[in-house]
C-alpha cells in the first residue's frame, strides 16, 4: 500500500486566522502524512497538541528568513526537503517560489482570506482554494462537511464557571469594560461563576481590572489557554482568537461583534451565539482604518442582549 504524500502548511497569521482552518486542517490530515505546519511557535505547538499536525516549525527561526528572500538557506532545505506538497496561505510569490525550489514540491498558493468586500467565511475561502489545488476531494461531502464543523460538542459540564474575555487584539472591536461587569453581575446571580481571561494582547486592560473582584486568568500560551477553556462551562467574549478557541473546542459561546462581519469570521462551533446590533452601515474593520465617531456597532449592545444570547446556548446545554 502507498505512503500518504507529505503536506506542509506555511501560515503567517494569529490565533484567531489559524484557527479558522483548523476544520481544513482537520479534513487534510486524512490524506496526507506526514502533516506539517510552519507558522508562529505558540501557535505550532497548539496544532500539535490538537493532534492536527506531526511536525511544526517556528516561523520566527532564524532559517526561515531565507524563504522570503528567495533563496532556501541549507538549513530550509534540510527541514522541509520530505514535503511532496505545500499549502502556502500568503500573497508572497517569492516564498512560494523559494519554497517550491527547495525539493520540487507542488506549491499551491492564495491570499489567507478572501478580499474584503466579498463576504464569504474565512474557512470556506480556504476550502474553496484546497479543493481548487485538487488536495480535497471537490465533491466528496465526507470531507467538506469535516472541514466546515468544529469537534462535536463536550460533554455537559460539572463547571459553574463562566470564562469571559473582555479582549481583542484590536481595540476597535473592544465591547466597553462596562457593559462585561455587569454580565458578571448578572451571571453571579444565577449562581455562576464568571471568571475573566487576559491574553498578550490585552495588558493594557489590567489597570481598569485591578479592582474587580472575579478571578483574572492570564494563560502562558494556546495550549494552557485551551485547557483552561476546556475546563469551563461557557465562555463570553468579543470577536478575537479566543472566541474562536473557545468554539473550536465545542465551549457554548456568545461572541459580540461590532465593526467586523460574522459573515466572514464568526467563530464556528457546535453552539455559538453572535450579538450585533442590527445597522444600516456595513462592518468596517477591514475597509476603514478606524470606527466611527459613535462606534454604535458596539455602543447599542447592552447587558441584556448579552444574557439574552447566553441564556440561549445555556438552555442547550442545560446549565440550569
């Protein structure tokens, strides 16, 4: 019987970008061996540690500056010379071309998500260029409804905690610190427990969270934040990596989304609610350098529209 052919993925993106295609990694690994990924070293390590890939290589080694100049240093050659095939997620042709140097191997290569006026989700963007390339099947529903479901759900919870991330690596997609206290509040009064989590990106909140009283986790890295979301019963959270972990992972999840499009990044999960005021503008964080003066595509969510979502995914999983 043959050898499933090696695949390489190379992905430059953050969390919340890989994670998207971790469906299509997913329905990949059913093909290829070994599976591969060149990315950000956290982010290479939580690949690894879901069981999607066998090997991962730190983008941020000092080797891989030599794919973007064209011309494969020894080193790069010796790491990524078993690879048959390569999905390159960038507009770089030169990386793509140095990469298919390297040992021949078929190079497939296209933009990491789709333009911005086009509103297709980022993970069928992906699958749409993977099937394109011919490495999934284009008419097999096995694989495309694979890709396109996170894990089945978790089982019911013991936890009463309630994780909430008032983060995102962009400030511009921050729902105000406001409206998460008193979604804690409210939570503590069903006899919850919300919990806050604080990523890298988001240090610059500590200040305004001294004073609160709920425990503040600050997790290492993607494999510890995992476990800790693994260990919840529902999670809370603006449009960012986390919340797209936390669906990953079959979490109930209400994500708040204010100047970017669920079309094109709801986090895609088992029991997932997006809260969005319903406006005449269109989501603007891709087109436009800032939000509006009056950012109404945050300042209209209240508390109760909140809870209102969470109540929702709570009933499925019978909470209370």
């Amino acid at each position: 019987m043959a050898r499933p052919p090696a695949l390489l993925i190379v992905h430059q993106g953050a969390l919340g970008d890989l994670v998207c295609i971790f469906p299509a990694i997913a329905a990949l690994r059913s093909r290829f061996r070994p599976l591969g990924i060149l990315c950000q070293e956290p982010l290479g390590r939580l690949a690894a540690a879901e069981g999607l890939v066998e090997t991962w290589f730190a983008i941020e080694a000092a080797w891989t500056a030599s794919l973007f100049a064209g011309d494969a240093a020894p080193e790069a050659r010796r790491m990524l010379a078993l690879f048959a095939h390569i999905l390159v997620f960038s507009s770089c042709e030169a990386l793509a071309s140095c990469l298919q140097g390297i040992s021949g191997a078929r190079v497939c290569r296209f933009p990491p998500r789709p333009p911005a006026d086009q509103r297709i989700h980022v993970t069928e963007h992906a699958l749409e260029h993977i099937r394109g390339c011919g490495l999934l099947p284009a008419t097999d529903r096995t694989f495309a409804e694979t890709a396109r479901s996170a894990p089945l759900p978790i089982a019911k919870s013991p936890s009463r905690t309630v994780l909430i991330h008032p983060g995102a690596g962009s400030p511009r997609k921050r729902w105000p610190l406001s409206g998460f206290r008193e979604v804690a509040v409210q939570l503590a009064a069903l006899r919850l427990s919300p919990e806050l989590v604080i990523g890298p990106a988001e240090q610059d909140l500590l200040p305004e969270l001294a004073c609160n009283t709920a425990v503040i986790h600050r997790p290492q890295d993607a494999v510890e934040l995992l476990a800790l979301l693994r260990s919840a019963a529902a999670y809370i959270g603006n449009d960012s990596g986390v919340s797209h972990l936390a669906a990953w992972a079959g979490l109930p999840s209400v994500v708040i989304f204010g100047p970017t499009d669920p079309m094109r990044w709801r986090p895609r999960g088992s029991s997932v609610e997006i809260v969005q005021p319903l406006l005449d503008c269109r989501p603007c964080f891709e087109t436009a350098v800032e939000n509006c003066a009056t950012a109404d595509c945050l300042g209209r969510i209240t508390p109760g529209n909140v809870m209102e979502a969470f109540q929702r995914v709570a009933r499925r999983r019978e909470m209370f």
